[in-house]
C-alpha cells in the first residue's frame, strides 16, 4: 500500500477535506482540487483599457510606416534607374555614336542639364507621367573620365526643383 493512502494520515480521511487543502465543489463532486475564483470586474476593465491603449498606440504608427515604405520604394526605384542611366552612359562608348547614350540618348556633347521621364514600371515617356520618375543628368565631357551627375525625383509631375523625393549620384564614365 502506498504510505500516503495509509490510513491514520489526516489528509486522506474523509472530512479533513479543508486540511488537506481541499474545497467542496459545487458540481457535486465531494471535493476539487481546482479554484472556483476568477477575475473580478475592475481586473477586467484594467486590461481592457491596457491593451486598448497598446492597440490605440500601434494604430497611431501605421501612417508612418507607411509612408516609410512608401519613400524605401521610390528610393529603390530610383537607385535602379540611376544604375542603368549610368550603363547606358557606359555603353556609348563602345557603340557607333560615342557621343549619345544607346537606350536613352543622353548627349556626352552638352553641357546642359537632360531630361529624361521614366513611368512607374521603369519604361522611358516622352513626357511626364502622372507618377513616374524624371531623371535629370548633367555631363561634363570636357574632362576624362566624363563627371556624371544624375538627380531623380519624383513624382515626375512636380519641377525637380521642388519636389518632395530626390536620389542624386555622382560618378565618373570614361570614355
């Protein structure tokens, strides 16, 4: 027999249900092992008003990660464009006309600043698209290597001078 079921010990005999630190059920069970209590209404109302407050917090910050998001893909975008501006520029020299760039004809030969529109997908316009990109590049080809300046903002719409979202590199293209 175990020793803890032995008869003699106070915890096992019936009627010392509260020694052994036992309540009466109400399910009609001689006794639980399980707490009937519970939350009260004030407990309730705290949490409620805690997490109501994390939850008003987190709605708060979702304009600004959003608009976060927003500006990481037009910055992407922008580097992307950029990138191929610049091999494009690359890529002129060793094409029939070195002084014009093959896929966007950018001129090597001004000085003056170039533009070039670009739509949300990446594809060149003739003039500016409603969202899209316009690429600014300015040339000195007096110098060699070539310095290459390239200013992308958008939206293409607004004058890059004062648009809201600007990506400007600088390189070096020898030619």
């Amino acid at each position: 027999m175990i020793p803890a079921m032995q008869t003699g010990n106070p915890k096992w005999e019936m009627g010392n249900e509260k020694s052994a630190g036992l309540q009466p059920s109400r399910r009609g069970f001689p006794f639980s092992v399980f707490s009937e209590s519970g939350f009260s209404l004030v407990e309730v109302t705290l949490a409620l008003g805690v997490a109501g407050f994390c939850m008003l917090a987190i709605v708060g910050l979702l304009p600004v990660g959003l608009s976060a998001n927003r500006n990481s893909i037009g910055q992407s975008a922008a580097a992307n464009l950029a990138r191929g501006i610049v091999a494009d520029l690359r890529a002129a020299k060793n094409t029939t006309n070195p002084n014009q760039s093959p896929q966007y004809a950018i001129l090597f030969s001004t000085a003056a600043p170039q533009t070039t529109y670009f739509s949300d997908d990446g594809t060149t316009a003739s003039s500016p698209p409603a969202g899209g990109f316009q690429a600014t590049t300015t040339i000195n080809g007096n110098s060699v290597p070539a310095s290459v300046k390239i200013r992308i903002t958008w939206p293409a719409a607004v004058p890059a001078a004062s648009a809201p979202d600007a990506f400007e590199i600088t390189t070096a293209i020898d030619r």
